[in-house]
C-alpha cells in the first residue's frame, strides 16, 4: 500500500487510504477493494442521474451513504468518464447562469 501522501502514477484509477479516520465509509465493498479515488463523488450534482445507490432525506438532502458504485475497485473511473459529457454539460450551464 502507498504512503497516503505519495503522489498517484498518471493514470492511476485506484487509490486507497487506510489512514482515514472513516474507512471505510460505505459498507458492502471488501476493504482490499475499496477505491478512495472519489472520496467526494463528481457524480453527486447529476441528481438522481448519478446511477448510484441513493435516497433523500425528509429534508430533500441526497443521501448516497448506501452507495458503493465508485467504490467497487476501479469501476467508478470507467463510470465517471463514462458519465462527463453530462458533467461537463452541468458545469458549462452553471457558468452561464453565474456569466448572465
């Protein structure tokens, strides 16, 4: 395992931190395949496109605590590019909203 400090190879699709007071953060992933690589999912702000394992609270908040899909080995890279036209759509209009 590498030093959680030691910067990732070009191209790397998997990073674990062990170190981190909440790992793992999502049950049903064995902790030698879990991918911290998207600690904090780029596929949250697509809503219920996201593909993933989520729920909303009473107050409207996503929930994505049962969520494993970025997680599972390297299968969450594929999916994120898979998934970055419709991103990079989201961004792009947030930046008109914010250039109007």
């Amino acid at each position: 395992m590498k030093d959680r400090h030691q910067a990732m190879p070009n191209g790397s699709t998997f990073f674990r931190n062990t170190a981190c007071d909440y790992f793992p953060c999502h049950d049903g992933v064995e902790p030698d395949e879990f991918n911290c690589l998207f600690c904090y999912c780029p596929l949250y702000a697509l809503g219920p496109r996201c593909g993933g394992d989520f729920a909303y609270t009473a107050s409207g908040t996503k929930d994505c605590s049962a969520c494993t899909v970025l997680h599972a080995g390297d299968a969450g890279a594929s999916l994120v590019k898979k998934r970055f036209a419709q991103l990079a759509d989201l961004a792009r209009a947030r930046g008109e909203e914010t250039d109007a």
